[in-house]
C-alpha cells in the first residue's frame, strides 16, 4: 500500500512539473511505470540508494533523492592474498619390490 502511494507521488510530481515521463522522457510509457515501481518500493522499504546500471532508473532515482549506485561507482574488491604453496617436489610412493 505505501508502495502504491509513493509511485502515486512519484506520478504526480512528474506531472505538476509538465513531465508526464519525468526524469526519463526518452523512455517509454511502460519503462517510465516500471521504473518509478521499483523506485516507489525502494522509498516505501526506507532504502536510501538503488543499485543500478540502467541510466534511466538511475534518473527516477535521483529525482526521487535517493542515490543511485552504478557498478563503476562501488570499490575494486580487495586483492585475495596469495597463500603459501608447498615447493618442494612430492616423492611418488614407490610399490613394494617383494615376490609373493
């Protein structure tokens, strides 16, 4: 239910400002619905950011003041550190030379 209120908001600022697509007016009519669901849940959860490399949901986003995350934003992750590898070569086990 607050989902819907907000994509509601979300709608009607669009349109008081003369935007019926708002921050994505090259996308289309269903895109631009879509776009502002997924932002209208975020904001109905409490999320402050939305990850993200779609341009178009990354302006709904902003213009909605949340921030939006795309993968060139986050951190390299950390370098595994290497481990120690044994060295020394492994003697294969030799088979017994009795006569049974």
């Amino acid at each position: 239910m607050r989902a819907a209120v907000e994509a509601a908001a979300l709608e009607r600022a669009a349109r008081l400002q003369g935007f019926k697509r708002g921050a994505a007016p090259d996308a289309t009519w269903d895109k631009v619905k879509f776009d502002r669901q997924i932002v209208a849940i975020a904001k109905a959860v409490g999320a402050k950011a939305i990850y993200t490399n779609d341009e178009q949901l990354a302006r709904h986003t902003r213009a909605a003041n949340l921030d939006a995350i795309t993968l060139e934003d986050l951190p390299d992750p950390p370098a595994l550190p290497q481990i120690e590898m044994r060295l020394d070569p492994i003697e294969p086990e030799q088979p017994d030379d009795k006569d049974d």
